[in-house]
C-alpha cells in the first residue's frame, strides 16, 4: 500500500513539473512573439480584409483500436461513412464562421443512413491564432477487410468531438501563417517560422441501439462502456511558405509533434497519455479580389487507453474559393 502511495505522489509531481515547465516555455514564446514588428517588404495587407468562401473537403476519419507487441489480434477500426464536405466559410474583421455537411451520394455505404455534422469558429488576423470545432459522427462503418469496398454498419455508435487550439507562430516579423494556409494576407517573399501551440479535445462515445458483434473483445468493452474524456496537448513544429512570381504563387508545408495527457471522465476516473502528428502543405494562388488553395491534410492522434492503443486519424484533402469583400460602415453588435 505504501508503495503504490508513493508511486502515486511520484506521477502527479511528474505531471506537475511538466505542466509549470510547459506553462513557462509559453510565457517565453508568447513574448518573444508580441515583441516583433512585421517587416512589410515581407508581409502585405491587403485592401479588402474581409472575405466570403466556398469549399470541399474530402475527409476521411478513422477510429483504430491498435495492437499490442504481446497481442496477436489485428487492428479493429470503425470509419467514418461519409467522404465529401462541402460548406461557406465567412472570415470578417478579427471573426471567421463556417458550417459543411457531407454531400449525398459520396458515401463509403450508399446503403447507410449515416450523417455527420462539422461546426467550426476561429481568428486567424492576430498575432496568436486560435480556432474551435464541433464534429459528430452519427453510425459507423467496421471494414470487412483491407482489400474490399464492403463494410458492416455500426449505425448505433455516435461519436462527439469538440476541440481546438491555440497557435503562435515564433517569427511573425517576415512569416504570416495566415498567408500560408488561409490567403488573408500576402506573403512576398519566402520564410518560415517555428510553431507552438495548445490543443484541448473532448470526446464522447454513446451507443444508441445494439451494435453488431465486434471480433475485438477489447474494442467492443471500450465501446459499450459509453466512455467519455478530456485531453491537452502542447505541440512543436515548423511552417514554411515558398513563394512565386511576386507573392502570387505559394507553396507552405507545415508539420508539428505534441504530446499531452488524457483524463477520462467515464466510465472511470484516470490519467492516460497521448501523442499526435499533424502534416500539412497548401498550394495556393491568391490577387488583390479573389484566391484559391488546394489543402492536403494528415492528423494522427494515439492515446494510450488501458491495454491498447485508441487511435484517431483524420486525412484528406481540401479545395478553397474565395472572394474578398470591404467592412461595414457601422459596427456589428459594437464588436465587429
């Protein structure tokens, strides 16, 4: 007993040290980051701030329960029906909304009646980038195998995330991540800048009917049992935007490691940890009243639950169109 007291006290001074470390590793970023002055020969603004879009995401989400090194079994993974998003994204002033739905017809099953629902808010014209999401998974698909377009319907599982986070980018002087993957603002010549960030995720599985028997012993005892927790994650990385004919053209690859923990709020109270990855590259071409970019995006989220590895993965690829508009005359709601 005393043993496993100390071992206890142990672990959450780990975690306590971890946090005050990465609580004052922010403190030094963020006033690094405000003390800079953006070089124009650099960055430019453009006239009309504002915009209106239109896009199509082709996402594809996939929920791995994951093996282990002493566990012959393969890996069971429930996926996502749906593949095309379309939506209208409106970015004015300091304030940017959106809201997509998947689009008929485009489904892994056409015989399912599954929907998913995507929600999203963010600022992305300050110095510190911050943006917030809803997803909800409402029934999903268990592959029969690697090799077949055929699937089992889990039509009674629903999945709730909500997330986001907070990005500031290291050097803002002659690096605009707002120019790199939204096109808000121009980027005339080549740089890039490191990237810390935080991310807090909820997650909710419910189960509204019977599901189908699971081969997976593990996976079915983790589904069944309603689970629902909280996660925060730090993360490091690198964005770097390539640029062509007099800042018209550009190319920005991003990529970026964190690692956070995980408290689960049920069906029992206790802390794991987990890992994510995240890549990313935009290809975009962007004038004075219109801009376009083509997306391709790949997040890896492991948390080590339990016994076995739960793993999120969120992959695809996004086009974007969008038409800059002036503000208002008069403030909207004094705020806007």
């Amino acid at each position: 007993m005393k043993f496993i007291l100390q071992n206890w006290r142990l672990k959450h001074r780990k975690r306590e040290k971890g946090l005050l470390l990465a609580v004052l590793l922010a403190a030094l970023f963020v006033h690094n980051g405000f003390s800079q002055t953006v070089d124009s020969s650099y960055i430019k603004t453009f006239i009309k701030e504002n915009d209106v879009e239109a896009y199509s995401d082709w996402r594809s989400y996939r929920l791995r329960f994951l093996s282990t090194a002493h566990d012959a079994r393969k890996n069971f993974s429930l996926v996502s029906n749906s593949m095309l998003y379309t939506g209208v994204n409106l970015d004015y002033k300091w304030f940017s909304v959106g809201y997509g739905f998947n689009v008929p017809g485009t489904e892994r099953d056409r015989t399912g009646t599954h929907h998913d629902l995507f929600l999203h808010v963010n600022s992305i014209k300050h110095v510190i980038i911050w943006q917030a999401y809803i997803k909800k998974y409402n029934g999903l698909l268990a592959p029969v195998n690697s090799r077949s377009n055929h699937f089992n319907q889990y039509a009674g599982v629903h999945l709730t995330e909500a997330g986001g986070s907070v990005l500031l980018p290291l050097n803002h002087k002659t690096f605009s991540y707002n120019a790199a993957h939204y096109l808000n603002q121009q980027q005339l010549r080549s740089s890039g800048s490191m990237l810390v960030s935080f991310n807090p995720f909820y997650h909710l599985v419910k189960l509204s009917d019977t599901i189908p028997e699971v081969s997976d012993k593990r996976a079915l005892h983790f589904l069944t049992s309603s689970p629902k927790w909280v996660t925060g994650a730090f993360s490091v990385g690198y964005a770097y935007n390539f640029i062509g004919y007099e800042g018209r053209w550009n190319v920005s690859p991003e990529f970026d490691v964190g690692y956070g923990e995980s408290r689960f709020l049920k069906p029992s109270l206790q802390w794991r940890n987990s890992i994510q990855y995240n890549a990313n590259i935009t290809f975009g071409y962007s004038t004075q009243f219109f801009y376009s970019y083509l997306t391709g995006f790949y997040h890896n989220f492991k948390n080590n639950f339990a016994q076995e590895g739960v793993s999120e993965l969120n992959s695809g690829l996004s086009f974007t169109c969008g038409y800059r508009i002036g503000s208002l005359k008069k403030k909207i709601l004094h705020l806007l």
